[in-house]
C-alpha cells in the first residue's frame, strides 16, 4: 500500500496547463477523482499522465514517470465495469485515463446481489461513460453476483471487493 500525502502530488499539479491543477483536481479526494476522471469525454481525458485505481488508491503515473497516489474511502470499494457484445481487452486495475469498453453512453439494468446474505445492493438503471465504462461504489470484502441487462441481453458474473481484488471487469459478455 502506497498511501502518499496530499504534498506528493505537487508534480502532477504542473502549472496551470497540465496534470491534475488542468482538471481543477488538485485538491480532490479519491473518491472525487475516481468520478471526475470516470465521467470525462474521451476527447478531454489528460493525456499527460496516467491514472489507475487499485484496491486502496488511485495512483497517478506522469510521462516522466513520477508517481503519487490518493487513498480511496476506507469502507468503499471502486468497481468499473465495461460490459461487452463483440470485443473487449485484458483488464485488472481501471485505467481512469486510457480504459475503453465498446458500449459508451449506453443505458443499462444492474443488480448486485450479496452472495452472503441474498440482499440486492444495488438495483438500478445505470448509463455507461463515453469510455464504455460505469462505476459501482460497493462495501469493501463484500462476495457479490452482479447482473447487467441491455436490449434482451444479459451477462451474470461473481465479482468480490477485498485487498488485492480487480477494480475492473471487462469479461461481462452479454449475450
């Protein structure tokens, strides 16, 4: 685990036209920049450095190759998702800045299931980004059965949230 203080990511602020100061995330929490980054246009993603999200932090790679991170809420685990039909790519940690799915801005019906308890977590209508990609906020250690349904199609796989588990899941197949 590499939690870095908020004072390592001054590379990344740069000046007023690059990192994460051309974003306005320089003061973010990871939670905030899991959701910004997430949600951008491809177009506007940075192409100055390279964010990921691991099990506890986001960590941010420069083309220098610098690197600092930012911790992730304790209690709340970050899964991104990219459902697919055709084609898809290998996967483990998300890349906030280079991560792209075939499905962008498309409207989707997602469960999550506790695997323990039976209890849906989550039940709702979700749209993808412009990357293809949407993102599940979930309890941390959680065994879950996740379900997406999009146009008569569905795909159903076992996902889990503890230390070391895939931030993202590119293998969700609809058919």
């Amino acid at each position: 685990m590499r939690h870095v203080h908020r004072k390592t990511l001054q590379p990344l602020l740069g000046g007023s036209d690059t990192g994460l100061s051309a974003s306005g995330l320089e003061d973010a929490s990871g939670r905030e920049l899991v959701e910004e980054l997430e949600s951008l246009p491809l177009e506007e993603r940075p192409t100055d450095f390279v964010a990921s999200v691991e099990t506890e932090e986001v960590v941010m790679i420069e083309e220098d190759g610098n690197e600092s991170s930012v911790p992730l809420p304790e209690d709340e685990f970050y899964l991104s998702v990219a459902p697919y039909v055709d084609q898809t790519h290998d996967c483990f940690f998300h890349s906030l800045t280079t991560c792209v799915g075939e499905m962008g801005n498309e409207e989707l019906e997602v469960t999550v299931v506790d695997e323990d308890t039976g209890e849906a977590l989550f039940d709702e209508t979700v749209q993808t980004h412009d990357n293809g990609f949407f993102g599940l906020w979930l309890p941390r250690d959680l065994d879950a059965e996740l379900t997406i349904e999009h146009d008569g199609l569905t795909s159903t796989a076992p996902i889990s949230t503890g230390e070391g588990d895939p931030t993202c899941l590119t293998t969700s197949q609809l058919m």
